[in-house]
C-alpha cells in the first residue's frame, strides 16, 4: 500500500510553474504539455528496470535483501527530491527515485508470493493488489493534504514511511521471506 502512495506523488518538473504543486491560477493548454512530456521522461527507467534492472538483480541478490534496500533507495530518494534547485538535477533525482520503485513493486509482490503457501497464493496476492490499487486511488487525496499543509511535506512524508517500511522489513522474521 505504501509504494502505491508513493508512486503517484512524485514530482515533475515542468508539470507546473514551482515543479511541485499546483498553482491557483491556471494558464491554459501551454501548462498541460510540459506535464505529458514529464510524465513520459520519468516513466523511461520505470520500462529499464522491468525489461532489465529487476531481472538482473534478482538472480544475483536474495528477493528479501532487494526489497529491503530498494524500498530504503525509494524512500531516500523521495526525500531528496525536494532538495534541488536546477531542473537537471531535480530530473536525476526523479530518475533515481522511478528506478528504485520500479524495483521495489515487484520485489515485494515477489517477497509476499514466497512468504505464502500454495493454497493461500490467489487470496493474498489479489489482496495485495487491492491494496495497491486503492493506495494508489488515495495517494492524490494524501498528498494533496499534506502540500497544502507544506508543498514538500508529501514527499519527505512518504520518503520516511518507505525507510521505516524498509527497516521493518529489515527487522521481519516471517516464514521464508525471501532470504536465500
């Protein structure tokens, strides 16, 4: 549920004047082009890491320890998002934060499938993507709540809830959980 939140409240720069929230005026179709442009850059190492990345680093890292350090990566970099000030690194800073969620979201469907019997699999696993689904339906509600409150508040907000996530992971004990 946490990744869904997280996925759907990353900024983009261009999407609006400030980059990061919606301005009160509304300028017409000029500012509906730079978001479309946006959201396609941000989406090229989503499609990197599931043709490539993702495979790569499951045959060679147990699925515990990959969801665990991309969900810490994920969770870093939604903080340090709001750091830059230069476009350019505000785009480096978007790129790495796709890459390590698109890493996590399959790592810890990937972990939950494995912590599960075989007779529980279709209950748990639609289970989690109900879940996924409906965080990623409320990450708007969420995070247009918290930037009225500060317009960076959502991304360190849900930056720190995905290394916490992380650590628990981290600290978990469950049944098979992905270790070897």
């Amino acid at each position: 549920m946490l990744f869904g939140l997280a996925s759907d409240t990353v900024p983009t720069p261009g999407a609006t004047r400030s980059g990061f929230a919606s301005q009160s005026r509304y300028d017409g179709p000029r500012e509906l082009k730079p978001a479309i442009v946006s959201s396609d850059r941000v989406g090229v190492p989503i499609v990197l890491a599931n043709l490539w990345l993702t495979g790569y680093l499951s045959r060679r890292a147990a699925v515990r320890t990959l969801t665990v350090w991309s969900a810490a990566l994920t969770g870093a970099f939604m903080v340090l998002v709001v750091v830059p000030r230069a476009p350019g690194a505000l785009w480096v800073m978007l790129f790495l934060t796709s890459l390590a969620l698109a890493v996590c979201l399959p790592s810890c469907a990937t972990m939950l499938s494995i912590s599960v019997g075989e007779a529980d699999q279709g209950r748990v696993m639609g289970n989690n993507q109900a879940l996924q689904v409906g965080a990623e339906s409320l990450s708007g509600i969420l995070g247009g709540l918290l930037a009225a409150i500060m317009v960076k508040l959502s991304l360190i907000v849900l930056g720190a809830i995905a290394i916490v996530a992380a650590g628990a992971l981290l600290l978990h004990r469950g049944r098979a959980c992905g270790t070897g």
